[in-house]
C-alpha cells in the first residue's frame, strides 16, 4: 500500500465543496479542511506508485474549484493507532 498527502489550495470559497467531492473517490481515505497555506488535505492510499499520479495528474485536477497541489508520497508510517492495532490480538 502507498499512501500520499496531497495539500490542495482551493478557489476562494470552494473548500468544502472540493473536499465533499474527494471524500467520494474510493482510493481517498481521509478529507481535511485545514487553515494555512493550504485549504484542504486528502490522504490517498493506493496500491502502486502510479495509481498515485494518476489520481492526481487525471482525476483530481477534473475536479472543478481546484486550483493547485503538492503531493507528498509517505515512506513510513509512525502511529499509535497503526501500532495499537498490529499489537492488540483480542485478549483482554
């Protein structure tokens, strides 16, 4: 699995509507509203390196309202959830 962060500025005004639409693509897990530089944060999880530019260079920019992006591909993943749940069995 490949996950990327992808940090979207939008047309003045457009952020929720952007990001209620991303949130309905399957290969985006996660949608954030944010403030700063950047309007809107999507979390893609895909299988392969190149479903991530495709998702981005074809996909994504289809999406009217937006107007720019920076993907970032993750490397490794340091989460207290992510360990919580490699570590827990179901023993109580």
């Amino acid at each position: 699995m490949v996950t990327a962060i992808v940090l979207i500025q939008t047309r003045h005004g457009r952020a929720k509507e952007v990001a209620q639409t991303l949130a309905d693509f399957p290969e985006i897990s996660e949608v954030y509203s944010v403030g700063g530089s950047y309007d809107v944060v999507a979390i893609v999880r895909v299988k392969k390196n190149e479903d991530i530019a495709d998702m981005v260079t074809e996909r994504m920019v289809q999406v009217d309202g937006i107007e720019r992006t920076e993907t970032m591909i993750a490397f490794q993943t340091y989460s207290r959830h992510d360990l919580e749940s490699v570590f827990s069995l179901g023993i109580e």
